[in-house]
C-alpha cells in the first residue's frame, strides 16, 4: 500500500501540529510546513519519536511563490500530495471596523484565501492523477459568528469556505473532496490572550455548551483525520463546527478596546 503524502500548513504549533502528529501516526508521510523552523522542527521530533515519517518544509503564507514551491518540493521528493491542510494564518488584530486600513484586508486575504488557493491549483494536477485527493480548509467561526474588531480575519475566511465548497463542486469527478473545518481549541493565541485578559478568556469558555475549549490533538486533529481518510469519500463541501456546540447560538466574544 502506497503511504499517502499529506501536507500540512501552519503545523509548528496547536491545531496545526496536532494534526500533523494525529496524520503520522495514521500512516501518512506528513510535511511539516511553517514559518518558524525551529517550531516546526520540534514538531517533527515529537512525530518521529512516536514512529511517523515526516519532514520540515518551510512555507510563508505571505507569498503565493512560497506555497507553489512547497508543493512543487513535495510531489518531486515524495511522488505527489494527496492531503492538504491548509492551516496557517496571519492576522493583523484588533481594531474596529472604521480604523481597518486596506493593508489590514490585503494581509488577512492572503494568508487566509490566496495562500490556500495557490496551494489547491499547484496540488491539482497530482490529486487527479491519482484519482484521489483530499484537501481541508481550517476556516473559523469568527466569520460565521461576525466576532467583533476582526472584519479582515472574518471576511477572508469565509471568502476561503466559498472558494471550498467551488472546488468541491468543480473537483469531485476526480475523487478529490475538499472540506472546511471550522475549530473552537486552546491554541497558543488563546493561551497569550487568557493570561492577557482571563476573565474575558473565562467567558468565552463557559458560554461554550461543553464548556471548554477543545484540545488541538485530542478533539480537532481526529476530525480532520477523518477527512483526510478514505472513509471521507463521499463527504464534500461541507463545513464540519468542531467547536463544542459554539456555533449554534454564537459565542461571547466582546474584546475591549478603547472607548467601547
């Protein structure tokens, strides 16, 4: 059996290295993409130490060259792609709507819609090849619930669940499915804003149903995992809320800025 070669973005830390441990560990030879070497080295220390076959490729959602190259890299040393997980992001932070300045929108539309894209036209051609692909869009919940001061962030992810469910539609006939994943889970960037402000951080997990956060490795990875799988096969254009229940009434997200 052909081992499945399965990139993933954005994989140095949280959700990302989580499913790149969650992929290994399921057989796929997972490329381990970011910005920060370092990270991404330790991530795939830790996957190789638990018997995963992996390898470290740097990657800049920040340019659209960058992303081709990854999966050029990846199909040249490894024979081909067949999952892609786009998973980095970027993020320009806070600020109301009326202070978002244009450069704000250009890097979130980057990182978050023109990255991927790049990426999905670049692996194409060897998904349908192989008659077999799977890429899954990590997008979030902070456009589906309109979350306040992040109108960039919001807008790009979900041009990014439109641009899922368009290849989906366009892709199918090659067995290539294409999902959107939507988390809710305590990544770093939680972390940084809990110990920043841990009420706020507080509120937002008790006005989940579960009450908590999900854990990267132990409630988002598998799902993705399942995507990823042959299991999956009839399973496009779908977004999947693995999120606790969060969005079902929206989440408590009110940051506080000056003059609110």
């Amino acid at each position: 059996m052909v081992r499945r070669v399965a990139i993933v973005t954005g994989a140095a830390q949280g959700i990302g290295r989580g499913i790149a441990q969650t992929l290994a560990i399921d057989g796929c030879q997972v490329v381990v993409a970011d910005i920060n070497a370092d990270a991404a080295a330790e991530t795939a220390r830790s996957i190789q130490a638990q018997g995963g076959q992996c390898r470290v490729r740097h990657c800049d959602i920040r340019s659209d060259e960058s992303m081709r190259e990854l999966v050029d890299d990846t199909i040249a040393s490894l024979g081909g792609v067949h999952v892609l997980v786009n998973n980095a992001v970027m993020s320009s932070g806070t600020a109301r709507l009326e202070d978002k300045t244009r450069a704000d929108f250009e890097l979130s539309m980057q990182a978050s819609f023109y990255a991927p894209l790049a990426a999905m036209q670049r692996a194409f051609p060897s998904m349908r090849r192989q008659g077999f692909g799977r890429i899954i869009n990590m997008c979030s919940l902070n456009g589906v619930n309109a979350h306040l001061y992040t109108a960039d962030y919001n807008a790009s992810k979900e041009a990014l669940r439109c641009l899922t469910r368009s290849a989906a539609r366009e892709w199918a006939a090659h067995g290539i499915t294409v999902n959107a994943v939507c988390p809710a889970a305590k990544t770093p960037a939680f972390e940084r804003f809990a110990q920043h402000s841990p009420d706020n951080a507080a509120r937002v997990e008790a006005a989940n149903p579960m009450g908590r956060l999900g854990d990267p490795l132990g409630d988002i990875a598998g799902v993705v995992c399942f995507l990823a799988s042959e299991a999956a096969r009839y399973t496009t254009g779908n977004t999947l809320f693995v999120d606790g229940g969060s969005h079902i009434n929206g989440v408590a997200w009110k940051p506080q800025l000056p003059g609110t």
